[in-house]
C-alpha cells in the first residue's frame, strides 16, 4: 500500500511549495549555498517561474495520506522566455557575489 499521493501542481500550492524549494536549496544546496544565494532571492525566481510553471504543466507535488504536501518536482520548458531571465539573474547574482 501506498503512503503518499502525486498530483498535478495547482495554483493553491504556491505558498507551501515556493517555501519548501527555496528553503531546502537556501538550506541545503551545495551550489545556492557555495554561492551565497538566499532564500529570498530563490524565492523571488520561483515565484517570478510560477506561471510558467503552471502553464507548462510539468511538475507535480507529493501528498502525504493526510493531504500534506511534502515534496514537489518542479519542470518547465528550459527554452522558455521566463527560463532565461532566471538564469541570466543566477548568473547576475554569482557575478555579484565574486564568484565568478
């Protein structure tokens, strides 16, 4: 039997999963951490990403047996407009930082 559930992601889930990626890769990403990237600034990514996320219609969210969302896989079309502004500001802010 299975404990947990995917769905689509859905525009109700923004909150929780904005906070869940950008706090596991503020906290815990090798790169986003070497590089000092905050949890506000992938945050903002994320969220400047969501309708292309949405739109896209790619990721998926994971629910526990209680409907908790737990996890997320978040996918877009990496030729999209949005895409590139997001990776231009990542590289924005590696230069920024002196890291580059």
């Amino acid at each position: 039997h299975n404990d947990y559930e995917s769905c689509e992601l859905e525009e109700e889930h923004q909150e929780t999963v904005l906070d869940m990626i950008s706090r596991s890769f503020a906290d815990k990403g090798d790169l986003t951490t070497l590089a000092a990237v905050s949890y506000d600034n992938l945050k903002e990514q994320l969220d400047y990403l969501w309708g292309s996320l949405l739109t896209a219609n790619l990721s998926i969210v994971i629910k526990n047996k209680d409907g908790n969302l737990v996890g997320a896989c978040l996918n877009f079309d990496a030729r999209s407009e949005d895409a590139a502004h997001c990776v231009a500001s990542y590289c924005f802010l590696q230069e920024y930082d002196g890291l580059t």
